[in-house]
C-alpha cells in the first residue's frame, strides 16, 4: 500500500537533533533515515516534527549508573543533552520532505501495531504529541533543508548563516 502525504505548507517541519550528528548530516548533504532499533521488515524513517520548540522524543536515553537497580536506561533531560551532545540543533524542512503523519505511517511502515501504540504512548508520556510528527522513508537532502539552527540559551539563532552555499 502506497503511503498517502498530507504536506500543510503553512506548517513548518524540522529535524531535531544532536551538535555531535550535526557534522556527519553536513558531510552527506542528507539526514539519513534512523536504521538503529529498526526490527526486521520495519521501514526506518527520518523522524521530523511541527514542534517549534523541542521535540521531546529526540532526547537521547542514556546508562544511569546511579540509579537503583544500577545500570537503569535513563531518558536525558534537554539540558543534559545539550551538554553531553554539543548542543541541540533543529533543521526546518521542506513540509514536502516528510509529509508522512503518524496514522499514515502505522500502516505503510511494517510496525508491529503493539510497538506503535507504545512509542505513541511513551510518546505522550514524554510530553509529545503524534500528531506533531512527520516522516519519510527516503533520506530529506540539503536541497530540502529551508534552515540549520542551534539552542543558544532561550532561542533558536542560525548555525553560520541560512544560505545553503555557507553549509
């Protein structure tokens, strides 16, 4: 079954990510697709947002030592992230670039229907909302990138400049 699109111009989209992932996806000219934990006949995507802010799922999870029982898995907090991964980073792409919402993607991506109902809800615990993500099964190259901008302190400034030509 083919995977409808339901792009909203209007609606801006972006790709968050790590400082520390930002130079590989500058290297390639693309934001590859997120092969890690992707079970066999799944489609791995590159998950994409309308959340001006933060998306609260990019958040990295990390081997908390301190916590009992020891070795516990940890979801980091923004400013953990920021600190550890050389700051955040949001790109803004082209609503048409990953035009896929979450109803259309359960369907077409080969996701066992249990594991989509507990991302959605971990999801939401986390602070989410699914109705807010975008994806696409295919790398969004530089060409549909509209902007690059890193965290500083309380706003979103352009990482060098917005010129596809200084990226």
């Amino acid at each position: 079954m083919m995977a409808t699109t339901s792009a909203d111009p209007e609606v801006p989209i972006y790709h968050y990510t790590m400082g520390s992932h930002l130079k590989g996806i500058l290297k390639d000219h693309a934001i590859h697709t997120a092969a890690g934990y992707v079970p066999p006949g799944e489609r791995a995507v590159v998950w994409c947002t309308t959340r001006p802010d933060w998306e609260p799922t990019a958040t990295k999870d990390f081997l908390d030592r301190s916590q009992k029982p020891k070795n516990m898995i940890s979801k980091m907090t923004r400013e953990q992230a920021e600190k550890h991964f050389g700051g955040l980073i949001r790109i803004q792409v082209k609503p048409e670039a990953a035009p896929m919402r979450w109803p259309e993607y359960v369907p077409n991506s080969g996701i066992d229907p249990g594991l989509a109902d507990t991302l959605a809800r971990t999801g939401r615990a986390a602070g989410s909302d699914p109705a807010d993500w975008r994806m696409s099964f295919e790398p969004i190259v530089e060409n549909d990138w509209i902007s690059i901008e890193w965290k500083l302190e309380d706003a979103w400034v352009p990482y060098r400049t917005n010129r596809k030509s200084d990226i």
